[in-house]
C-alpha cells in the first residue's frame, strides 16, 4: 500500500542513524552484557525522530531504550552487524556480511523485514508476558477504533495510564512502525506522577490499514508466531503483486555462517576448577556438553542448558530430549554467532545446579577433526558430596 511508504522511508532514516551513530563513534559494548552503554544509548535516542524517549538524564539501560534494543537484536539477529572483540577498543559492534544486501532494499522491503522480526521473533523474545498483554489490548483497543482516534477514548484508557508509570515496550514498538503515535509531555509541563512522560496515544492510518489486515488471521496464526508464517502476511500490505519480495526476504532472514570453518578454543570455569576445550565450529553444543562432562569426570546422568546472550538476545539452548524448547543443544557452533571474549553459562543437573562459566578465548581460521581437552587446571568438582553407604 501507498499509505506505508511514508512509514517506511521515516523508518529507514531512522534506522540508518543508528548504524551512523554507532560507526561514526566507534561505540564500545559492555563487556558483561555486550549491550550499548547507557551515555551512548541516552546520546543516540536524543537524535531519534519516531519515538524519543524523554529522559533528562543517562542513567537508564538499553532494556529501557526499546527502538536502540530492536535495532540491536534485529541487526546482531539477521547479521547486518556483528559483535566484535577489537584489539585496544574493546567489544564493538562491526558491520556483517548481510549489511550491503540489507542497504540496498528499497525501503518498504526493509520495513516488512523488520516487521517481520519483531512479531515473529523479538515479540517473544521480550520475555516479559505484562508487556506481551498491553500488546495484545492495544491491538484489541484498535480495533475499536475507526480511522486515527485516542485510545483513551476507548476501554484502552487503562493501557495509557499504565503508560505513565510504567515501562512497556510494545507501546514503543507499534509507534516505531507508525501503527500509533505518542504524544509526549513538553518539556515545560510537570506530572510527577508521569514517569515516562506519556500523555496520550493516537491510532495512525497505518494503523487502521495494519489492524483490519490481521482481523483477518484466524486465531493459529496467533499462536504459532514466528518469520516464516508471520511474512506471508506482512508482505500484503505491499498490493503490487507483481513484486514478489517473499523470497528475497525469507532468504535474508535465514542466517548462517559458513560451518566448518574456524576452530574455537573454550575456557571453562566451575570453581577453582578451569578446563580448556578447542573445537571446530561444525560440532554442536551438545559435543560441548559431554567433554565438558568428561573434563570434569561427571556422570552425565541429568538434564542440561547452555545460556547464551543477554537481554533479548537470550537464548537456552536445553538438552534434545526437551522436545518442547524452541532452542536445543544439537545447534552447530557456527549458527551461535559466537565472538572472542564472549561469556556464556552451562547448566547441568537441575537439582545440584553446577554451573560452568564459559568463555570464548580465541577463535582462529581452520578446523580440527577432532575434539581435544588442551588444559587440565585444578581438581574436578565431587559430583555428589554425600556418602551413599
């Protein structure tokens, strides 16, 4: 449709000042969270134009930055950017092998692309099941609504006084798309009251058009959310059949690297106890798990996670036989997007719970066949410190 152009391009430009900000300051990551700092996040959003916070000071995370923190995922996720650990700058995020490709989209590619992620993906990846259902009553709030209206003026008068004392990201989110719009404080009122500075929030044409697409879906839909069933239908709000981007984009979004590739040497770390590991990237984090098991001489007899990642970004990959987890532990190691200084944790035994700090020390060019404990140092944890007789 003509009526999401405008969204698009306003979209685009804002997304490029992101990636122009972070390679004209050469920002730094934190080394614990790999996030963007809070005086480079409160710096970016000040140049913002869709949806800038109203802060009046650096103090506040990326979590409470959500147009930095979807760009991050989206970008880290579909591997535009990369991070990167840089000799003498420390963890910075560098441009990926997808960044010309996504650069050279027209801009209404590049707006259902995103849609695309944040309602299959990042939706989710949220994992916070309030704002999940202050996403799911403003959709419902707009559909009482014809045409461009407050939703105060509807029974969604409850979700903009939440709005003012709480976080959520999802309002953040369909304004970033131009479904709704904020209209902020001025800097010259005071509500002590308004935490965020919220006053209202207004349905967009866009909005209307984007809300009685998606009445349409019957309720599967909703509950398998994910890219592959959400782009076949984010795609009709572009009417021109005869452009048929679906597979342009279902293959932009299918990310991997190249697998076998690189070897990778693993330090890890239970106590004073530290083992190191050095793998090719074509085994999986379930080869990890066991020669971490035989390091250690546990009896690999219970269940097990990896956690990886931090924020939205999070992901537990759990041992196979939990056929429930949407992420398991038969992943390859070059589909983890690992990076040199990377810190991640393995969990075994729920019960016990032994965790295993892990770190990415190096990663080199060039493969090994085979799978080698490289460094023995201090004595293995006892499994179990009781006496069974």
């Amino acid at each position: 449709m003509e009526l999401f152009q405008n969204a698009a391009e306003r979209l685009r430009r804002e997304y490029q000042c992101f990636l122009d900000y972070l390679e004209i300051n050469d920002v730094q990551l934190s080394k614990r969270t790999g996030h963007i700092g809070k005086k480079d996040c409160f710096a970016l959003n000040s140049q913002f134009d869709i949806v800038r916070e109203r802060y009046h000071s650096c103090g506040r995370t990326q979590e409470y930055y959500t147009v930095i923190d979807f760009f991050y995922y989206f970008s880290v996720r579909t591997g535009i950017l990369q991070i990167r650990s840089m000799k003498g700058k420390g963890m910075t995020l560098q441009k990926g092998q997808r960044y010309q490709w996504f650069s050279q989209m027209e801009a209404m590619e590049q707006y259902i692309l995103m849609m695309t992620v944040w309602l299959g993906e990042y939706h989710e990846a949220l994992g916070n099941s309030y704002s999940a259902y202050v996403g799911g009553r403003i959709f419902e709030t707009m559909t009482e609504i014809r045409g461009e209206g407050a939703l105060s003026n509807s029974y969604g008068r409850g979700i903009v006084a939440f709005c003012k004392l709480n976080y959520f990201h999802e309002v953040r989110i369909f304004a970033l798309f131009q479904l709704l719009r904020i209209d902020w404080m001025e800097e010259t009122e005071e509500d002590k009251d308004n935490k965020f500075r919220v006053k209202e929030l207004y349905q967009t044409a866009e909005g209307y058009a984007w809300k009685e697409l998606l009445k349409k879906q019957g309720r599967e839909f909703w509950y398998t959310l994910n890219v592959s069933t959400v782009l076949p239908v984010i795609r009709k709000i572009v009417k021109n059949k005869s452009v048929d981007i679906k597979e342009k984009l279902t293959s932009f979004l299918v990310y991997s690297e190249e697998i076998g590739g690189h070897t990778i040497d693993f330090k890890i770390t239970v106590g004073s106890c530290v083992r190191k590991i050095l793998m090719g990237d074509q085994y999986t984090l379930e080869d990890l798990h066991f020669l971490i098991q035989k390091s250690v001489n546990f009896d690999n007899d219970h269940m097990y996670y990896f956690q990886i990642g931090s924020g939205t970004l999070r992901r537990r990959y759990f041992i196979p036989e939990c056929e429930d987890e949407i992420w398991q532990a038969d992943t390859v190691l070059a589909e983890l997007m690992l990076y040199e200084g990377m810190q991640f944790e393995y969990l075994f035994d729920f019960g016990d719970q032994w965790h295993f700090q892990i770190t990415v020390e190096k990663i080199v060019t060039g493969h090994i066949e085979e799978c080698q404990i490289s460094t023995i140092k201090g004595e293995a944890p006892e499994q179990y410190d009781c006496d069974w007789e």
